[in-house]
C-alpha cells in the first residue's frame, strides 16, 4: 500500500510554499548568501515534519558556520517578529564531506 498524505495536509503545504511572506524571506536570505557565495545552490521544501518550509544550502566551505553567520540574526528576526515557519540549514557537498571523513579515519588511524 502506498502512503498518500491527507488531502488537509497537502493543502496546508501548498499554502506556505507559495505564501509570498515566505517567497520574500526566501529571496531575502538566498541573496545575502549568494552574494558571498556564488556557487550556493539552494533547495526549498517542506520541512520533514512539516513543521514549516526549509531551505537547503549547499556550499562550497569547510565551515558551515561562516555561512550562517550572514543570515542567522535576520533568519530568528523573521521566525519571531514575522511568524514565518522558515528555516535555512547550510550543508558542504558530498564531495566534501567524504573528504572530511576520509580524513578524520586517518588522522584516527595515524593516532593508533
């Protein structure tokens, strides 16, 4: 049997992914962002839990943080003054985050 979500619930994500507070917001921060870093390329979606719409950034950095740091106060603004159910999570690629944990294996290894 496949899974088919409640109509209600198809209805009520419909309406915040096209709610043009949220369109605004997205536009906002994706061009904070893409201003530093070109390359970003962004996702937008339902959170998994439906909780509200997410962002996902993947970039080119070592350090998620740094990223973060352009939009974190403007994003928390938006979530508690406006209400928005937003959020934006920063990710490194794949490519990258191999790297990281073939890295982490051998300096455990070269430790042993």
């Amino acid at each position: 049997m496949t899974y088919q979500p409640h109509p209600a619930k198809l209805e009520y994500e419909r309406k915040l992914l096209s709610d043009p507070r949220i369109q605004e917001a997205i536009e906002e921060l994706t061009g904070v962002i893409r201003d530093r870093y070109p390359g970003a390329t962004f996702e937008v979606g339902m959170a998994m839990d439906s909780s509200g719409v997410q962002v996902l950034v993947t970039v080119d950095v070592e350090d998620t943080d740094e990223v973060e740091v352009l939009f974190r106060s403007q994003l928390l603004d938006m979530q508690s003054r406006e209400g928005l159910l937003l959020d934006v999570i920063t990710v490194p690629p794949i490519e990258r985050t191999r790297e990281m944990l073939q890295q982490r294996r051998e300096a455990a290894a070269a430790r042993s």
